[in-house]
C-alpha cells in the first residue's frame, strides 16, 4: 500500500492498518449493540411500571436480543467483506502464496549454490 508521501507500506504495515480501522469500526459499533441484560433490566422497569406484563417484557427481551444479534452477525459479515476487498486492494499475497514463494526462492537460492560451487576457481 502506498502511503500520501509516495512511499510503500509493509505487508505488517499495511495488516495493522486494516486490524487499526476494523477495531475502530467494531468499538463504534459496540456503544450501540445493546447487551441482553440491558435489554432486560429495561423491559423489567416496564414490568413494575405496570406498562406491560412480564410475559410481554419476556417477549420483548427476546425479540430485541434475537434482532441484535442478527444486525450484529449482518454488520461482522459486512466488515470481514470490507476489509477483505481492502486487503485485496492492497495487492497482497495471502499465506499460499506466500508460502509458494518462499518454497521457490529457497530452491533458486540452491541452485545458484551448486552453480556457484561448479563455476568456482580451486584456490
């Protein structure tokens, strides 16, 4: 990845940039997810408020529970997606890749060896 200066990001560099958005983008997204027993305790003030039963509150609690777990698993999908696309943007090599690479490099740098040793001077 390139940076504004025209100088070219590591692949660790260009990682931690993505891990650094993802993280952010996840905390953003944690203020609003509101948790079970938040859920809870709110349809239980509801409850001794009188303004609903506790089987309307039990009701409520698990409907709100199973909607925002559904966003949560919707919005986690569309971030893996994103920096997926943005990994891809980047012109990385993933792990496979990498490895075939190095499995190449490594057996060029023995033939150059073995060359090196035939094509060298007796001392």
């Amino acid at each position: 990845m390139k940076t504004a200066d025209g100088s070219w990001l590591s692949k660790q560099e260009g990682q931690q940039m993505l891990d650094l958005i993802k993280k952010g983008l996840l905390a953003g997204l944690g203020a609003v997810v509101v948790t079970k027993e938040r859920v809870e305790k709110a349809t239980q003030k509801l409850v001794e408020e009188g303004k609903i039963s506790a089987d309307e509150a039990e009701k409520l609690a698990s409907e709100l529970v199973e909607s925002g777990e559904k966003q949560w698993h919707e919005v986690q999908a569309k971030i893996e997606e994103s920096v997926k696309r943005a990994t891809e943007n980047l012109n990385l090599c993933n792990r496979r890749e990498y490895e075939e690479l190095k499995s190449r490099v490594e057996a060029l740098e023995k033939r150059v060896t073995v060359v090196e040793d035939l094509t060298r001077e007796p001392e």
